[in-house]
C-alpha cells in the first residue's frame, strides 16, 4: 500500500468543455457531451480529469470571468449535468478537479454589480478602488487590456482595478469577508464531492492596498512585480487549514513565484499551503522564438526537478488552453514526423517526476492551426494584441504568422472526434473553427490504428501506473550537453528505468548506461503496440533497436523506455 497522496500519482487529463463535445446542437461543447464520451476518457488510463471553469460567465475570457461560483453555465448545462459527470466519473475511478477563479470575478457578478453602486456599499471592499479626485492612478499592467489595469467607472467616479480584461475586476483579499466566501465556495464543490482546485492566477491574489507606485511592467515581469506577496501564503494556509484539511481533495495554483524557493515555500508539506505548483518556465521557454533550444529546455527539467526533489512537488505538462498544440511547439507537426514526435512528446509526460497533466487532444497529436486572418479568432487576449500591432502599424501578415504560432486559439479548436462534418464535435456552426486536419487526425482513424498517437498514449499511462519508479523516483539526466538527445534515468530504490528520447528529425546514436545493456524496452514509439495496453502482455516488435553494446541508435524523434537486464520491482 502506497503512503504517498493519491494526486502524486494522478494521471490529468484537462478538458475544455467549450471544444470537447456538443450535444445541443449550439456548436458550443457542454456537459453532456462529456458524460457521453466517459468511456473514451476512462479508456485513456488516466486518473483524473481537470475540468476549466463550467461557471455561470459572460465568457468574456471563456469562463474565466465568473459571474456564480455556485452554478453551471446554461451554455454547458445543469447542476443535474454536473452531478451525473462526477457520479461518472467516480465510478470509472477517476477524480475531478474544478478551476477556482478567485482573484477576479466577473464584472457582472452581484459582488461587483453591488460594488460599483456606491462608494458605501456593503460590497465596495470586495474590489480594488481608486477614487478619481485622488488624480489618475499609479500605473498597473493588465495582461488583456492594452490600456492598462485600472478602468473609470462612472458611477462612483473611481478607478477599479483588473490585472486581466476590464471585464474581470480584482477581488480584495485583503478583506476577510471576500475570504470567507472563498472558502465556502470550495467547501460548496467539495462538499459534492471534487477532488481538488487548480486555483486560476493565485499567485497575483495578494495587493497592497495602498496601491504604491511600481516599476514598470509588462507580461515579461509582472510575476516579479506583482506576483506572491507575502499575504499570499497567508492566504493559503488559512485555506488549507479551514477548508483543505477536511477533505481529501488536493490544490495546485496556476504560477508558482518566480524563483524555485517560491515553488518549494508554495508546495513543501511542512509549510501547509499548497499540495503542487504549476509553474510556467518551461511552457514559456522560447515561447516566442521559431525554435527552442532542448539544451536550455533539459536543463529547465533538470532545475525544477531537483530544485523540488524532497521539498515540493511540482506539475509536469506541456499543452494547456493558453497555450499553442505542444506538438507543433515543441514537436514537428508535418505530416512526416508528427505522428511520431507527438508521442515522444507524451514519453517525456507519462515518465517524469511530479503529477503529469494533459491536454484534450493531445493524446492524439493535434496540431495548432493555420489561419489566414483574424476573423476565425475568438480569444480575446489575439484579438487585442492584433488591434494594438495594427494602431502601431506592425506588419500585419508577420503578426498572423505570430498569432498561428502563439494563439491560445491552437489549443481551443475542438476535439478531432471523426472524420464527418465538424469533427464529430457539433452538427451546427462550431464555436471556433475546427483544425481542417480533422479529415486524418481524429479519435476514429487512431482507434483503428494500432501504430496511432492515441494507443501509444494508453501504453504510457499503464506504464506510469505499473511503475512507481515513474512516479517518484529520482531522476538522473544523461547527457544533458546534447543537442538532439534527452535522456534520463529514474530510480526508486532498486527499480531503475531508463528514457531516451531523439528530438531531431535526424537519426542518432544513444549511451546505453551499463546497467540497461542487454536490457529491454517497455515502451518504444517505433514499435507496434497491436492496440494492446497491458505493458506485461504486450506483444511490441522492437526490431529497430539494439540493445547488446554500450551505445544504440535512435530514429528521428525515436523515444524508448528500457528496463535493465536484471530487473528489480
Ligand atoms: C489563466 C487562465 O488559464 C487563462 O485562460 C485566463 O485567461 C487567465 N488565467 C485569467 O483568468
């Protein structure tokens, strides 16, 4: 019996309601088309689900404005919807874990509608406020808003403050009132029965209210300026303590500071704040540059790792909705090496140190779009950054080929169920244009593919479930001075596996350390799995691999997980 926490060892999967699957009809995903492909989601091996915001919204920001944090959005359904998904979800095994928005709300939320009514309304403190005839007020970033963090309301003549879109003011967690609701927020969720909260922005909750003049800021700093204050793990203990404790349900914050000692004061046992950080280094490496160097990104792997090793525990992912198709980011999406780099990527997910999420679709290898405008665009953070280059007369086609690349849109076109009208995913107008490589790319042509995306996915998580070593083990990078190659070994007690991964489309050969010459593989990218899941019955032609000398050769974006030669349990 395992005495570590169950979520050390969760397998998420995160779903965007709004893409996953519609069955209304409306061209937008809904809870119900979730329940209806349970199995699916149950066949992937996985253990968890993380489930983006399903509240009551303007959709402004998609959910991320919240306007009831005790209801369902009409759009995705009932709370009866919302019961059947967790019944269903639990009786496949498999845990939920909602998103709490909590350092803002919707400007439409009763909060808020109260608040800008007066300066003396009973709501007024649950925001952040600056009364005009104080003159305009001390700079602040907005990461949506291009005309900065503070908007005039009329009304009361004052300033409110948003670090997001104008349409989702800051709450004040300074006030113990605004906490109180938090928290009983959560106990509502938990008391239905969630597992956990993925807590949006968190590290941004705490502010000085005093609103000092900061340095200047942009989206490259404001983490430094404006993230974790101390208040904030305040904060967080007074929730783990009031809230978290009675309950065996787990949290993770989106951002975790902006050094490793703030990941390990976030989510060391001792310390009683958080059970994991989600930090943002690596899915912002290069975020902006055509290509990464996997040097530099290894060595990020490596820091966090150990960094965290014995501390703090961190989350392992690549994809999430604010980011492009990992595939394309991190991969190479043409039709040559995507099937196989799509799988690497997954390699490195399923068999790292810390709790491993991912995105819908990326058990399938779907790729970021290629749009030739603007106009099939329905983020608001592209939107506003294709208004600002084109008043500040960028070039605009280099700035689509920016958005293609960058969008948070990449990650928002629907799940590639089929390769009928829509991908499956709606019979009416879908909500954001569905990728055209839904013709080759879908849930049905991987099925039938043993050799698919999908398959090798679900050999890794039974892998990572038959393997603790995955799990918890240390992890040992080999060869971190390499270009092309990324490997590791892992090792728990007297379990030892070893990774190697060739992310370069050229073929390479490999150290095969000692321990693993003779060795076999367990998982191999190049191999069949004949559609069979079951690691120990597995039936694999390895034949492209020799593993008899103390080097071996890997493909392009060849990644294999061998066991040594005398394997312990
Ligand atoms: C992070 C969420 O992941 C993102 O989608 C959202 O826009 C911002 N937080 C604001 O809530």
């Amino acid at each position: 019996m395992s005495t570590h926490p169950w979520y050390k060892s969760a397998i998420i999967y995160q779903i965007y309601p709004r893409s996953f699957q519609d069955t209304t009809g409306d061209g937008i995903g809904d809870l119900r088309g979730i329940i209806n492909r349970l199995d699916y989601v149950a066949s992937l091996g996985i253990t968890a689900v993380w489930l983006n915001p399903v509240y009551p919204s303007p959709n402004d920001d998609n959910g991320y404005d919240v306007s009831d944090y005790r209801g369902i959005m009409l759009e995705f359904g009932t709370m009866a919807d919302f019961d059947e998904l967790l019944t269903g979800l639990h009786a496949r095994g498999i845990k939920l874990v909602m998103d709490l928005v909590v350092n803002h709300s919707s400007d439409e939320h009763r909060w808020f509608q109260e608040s800008r009514k007066s300066r003396d309304n009973e709501y007024r403190d649950y925001y952040h406020w600056w009364p005009a005839e104080k003159g305009t007020p001390p700079a602040r970033f907005s990461y949506f808003d291009p005309t900065g963090g503070w908007t005039y309301d009329e009304t009361t003549n004052a300033y409110y403050l948003h670090y997001f879109g104008h349409k989702q003011p800051d709450l004040n967690w300074q006030n113990p009132k605004v906490r109180e609701e938090v928290k009983d927020v959560m106990r509502f969720w938990l008391d239905k029965g969630v597992d956990g909260f993925r807590m949006d922005a968190f590290q941004f909750v705490g502010k000085d209210t005093t609103y000092p003049e900061l340095p200047p800021t942009t989206a490259a700093n404001a983490v430094a300026v404006y993230g974790l204050r101390p208040e904030v793990h305040g904060y967080l203990r007074e929730i783990k303590r009031e809230v978290m404790d009675h309950y065996d349900a787990f949290t993770v914050a989106e951002g975790a500071g902006s050094t490793i000692q703030d990941a390990v004061d976030l989510s060391s046992p001792e310390r009683e704040e958080l059970n994991m950080v989600y930090h943002f280094e690596i899915a912002d490496y290069a975020a902006k540059k055509e290509r990464f160097d996997l040097i530099g990104l290894k060595a990020l792997f490596t820091k966090w790792d150990q960094g965290l090793a014995g501390k703090g525990w961190d989350s392992i992912y690549l994809g999430n909705h604010d980011v492009p198709r990992m595939v394309s980011k991190y991969g190479n999406d043409s039709p040559e090496h995507r099937v196989a780099s799509a799988k690497c990527l997954n390699t490195l997910l399923l068999t790292m140190r810390g709790t491993t999420f991912t995105y819908q679709g990326d058990e399938l290898g779907m790729t970021n779009v290629d749009w030739p405008t603007i106009e099939p665009y329905r983020d608001l953070q592209a939107r506003n950054q294709y208004k600002t280059a084109l008043e500040r007369g960028d070039d605009m086609n280099e700035h689509l080929s920016f958005l293609n690349k960058f969008s948070r849109d990449n990650a928002r076109t629907p799940v590639q169920w089929s390769d009928k009208s829509n991908a499956g995913f709606t019979t009416a107008e879908p909500w954001i244009g569905v990728n055209p490589n839904y013709r080759s790319i879908n849930v049905v042509a991987q099925e039938a593919d043993p050799n698919s995306v999908l398959h090798h996915f679900r050999q890794l998580t039974a892998l990572r479930k038959a393997y603790p070593v995955l799990v918890h083990g240390g992890y040992e990078p080999i060869l971190p001075e390499d270009g092309r190659i990324f490997a590791y070994v892992r090792t728990l007690d007297e379990a030892s596996l070893f990774v190697a991964m060739n992310w370069s489309e050229e073929t390479v050969d490999c150290v095969l350390p000692e321990l693993f010459v003779g060795g076999r593989p367990l998982v191999d990218n190049y191999g069949s799995a004949n559609g069979e899941e079951d690691i120990d019955s597995n039936e694999v032609n390895y034949s492209s691999l020799n593993l008899q000398t103390s080097s071996f050769c890997l493909s392009p974006w060849q990644a294999v997980v061998l066991q040594s030669s005398t394997p312990k349990p």
